[in-house]
C-alpha cells in the first residue's frame, strides 16, 4: 500500500486558462493536472516546464468547490518599444521615429477566493522531499495559482494509506477522471448534483505540446456515485486521479 500527501492550497484569486478561450480568458474552476506539477515543482525548486517530465508518473487528485468569478479587464503587450541606443549625446533630441508601444486589453475570469485540497504520490526522492518541504513550509520557489501574480498558501494536511478499491459504485469526493468512470445518473438527479463537464490538459511536452482528457466536476465539491475500477480509498475519502 502506498501513502498519498495530502495538502491544501488556496489564495485571493486565481486563473487557469482554459485552452479553448478565445478573445475572452475563461479559466478552468479548479486548477489542471499541469497546472498542479507546476506547483509541486516550485515546491520542490524544479526550473519551468521540468516537473511535468520529472515528476512522471505522478498520481494527483483535487477536490474543491466551485470558486465566485470577477471578469478583470487586463492590459496586455502586444509589441513593446523600440529599444533605446547604446550611444547617447547630450544634445539628442527625442527620435521622432521610435516605435511606440502598442498593448491590447482582454478579459480575464478571476476566481475569487479559490481552495482546494490536493492529494498526491510522486515517484521517489521527490514524494519524501515534497512532504518535508510541506511540514517545513519551505517551498523553493513561490507558488502561484495560474499567475505568477496570484500567490498561493499552501497547507500540509497529512500523509495517509493510498488503498486501491476492487471495481465497484462508490461516491468519489474528488475530480473524476471521465474515461474511468460511469455516473449513476439516478443518484445524480435524486441529490440534485451540480455536474460540470471539463475538457483539461492532463500532460504537456517540452515544446508545450499538451494532451487533454475529460472530466466531470461537482460545483458544491459533493460526492459524486460512479461505477469505475479506478477509485482509492485516502483517509475517510475516496477519490480518483487525474
């Protein structure tokens, strides 16, 4: 049996930005399973766009409910200025020639208030060295919750028994992973569930080359009854990796 960290992380605001956004920056209500290497791999002090090769085959799961949204108009660069001269004279006027800086505003959706609880195993040294750095809160680098403007808390909350479940109905508390997974719709009505249905990264390459997965997810962080041969039992909840 294999035990799981378990963590909290939350902050004042956060943006994950959905891959099918347009003009409009819509974010993802809970943070993808890149999104969350990105942030272990602060923790751990791995340079960008590393612990997504280095932490394979890590097994992450997310629970958190559906965060209050604000629309931030932001202004960003699109060409910046000409770069000054390396030379110059005391007598030079402004050139009138200087290529100003052009910028573009877009709407970004916010959450507000956002926190999520994480639970994880990593491939050795990185699982014991993740849950020392945790205890110690003792990140390397600052984590961040989709910006780097929007700083993360984070919180350890345990280390517990990771026990695979025979195949079976059970109410998954976490992020479902759809592929592996059949919703007892009855339960579903019956409880009046809240049921989104994403469309996330799930890896990424070097070149930034990410590949997707669907999931479904609960707005109220409400259990959610599904058939599937992929669920663990961690402390007194069940949840299924991403």
């Amino acid at each position: 049996m294999t035990n799981a960290i378990c963590f909290r992380i939350w902050g004042r605001t956060a943006h994950f930005l959905r891959a099918e956004a347009g003009v409009s920056a819509l974010s993802y209500p809970i943070p993808t399973r890149t999104v969350l290497l990105g942030i272990i791999g602060a923790v751990l002090g791995l340079k960008k766009d590393t612990p997504q090769l280095m932490l394979e085959p890590a097994q992450i799961a997310v629970s958190g409910k559906a965060p209050l949204t604000h629309w931030h108009k932001a202004k960003l660069r699109k060409d910046p200025p000409t770069a000054l001269s390396y030379i110059i004279k005391g007598t030079q006027k402004q050139n009138i020639n200087t290529k100003p800086e052009q910028a573009t505003l877009i709407l970004q959706e916010w959450l507000i208030n956002p926190c999520y609880d994480v639970w994880t195993i990593l491939p050795e040294p990185f699982h014991s060295e993740l849950e020392l750095r945790l205890k110690e809160r003792r990140w390397h680098f600052q984590p961040s919750l989709g910006l780097s403007e929007m700083l993360a808390e984070i919180e350890y909350v345990a280390q517990e028994p990771a026990q695979k479940l025979e195949p079976a109905v059970y109410p998954v508390s976490s992020v479902i992973n759809q592929e592996s997974a059949v919703v007892e719709l009855k339960y579903l009505y019956d409880e009046m569930l809240s049921i989104q249905l994403l469309r996330m990264p799930r890896t990424v390459t070097p070149d930034r080359i990410f590949t997707h997965a669907p999931y479904l997810f609960e707005a109220q962080a409400r259990p959610v009854m599904v058939k599937t041969s992929e669920a663990y039992n961690i402390g007194e909840r069940v949840v299924m990796f991403l």
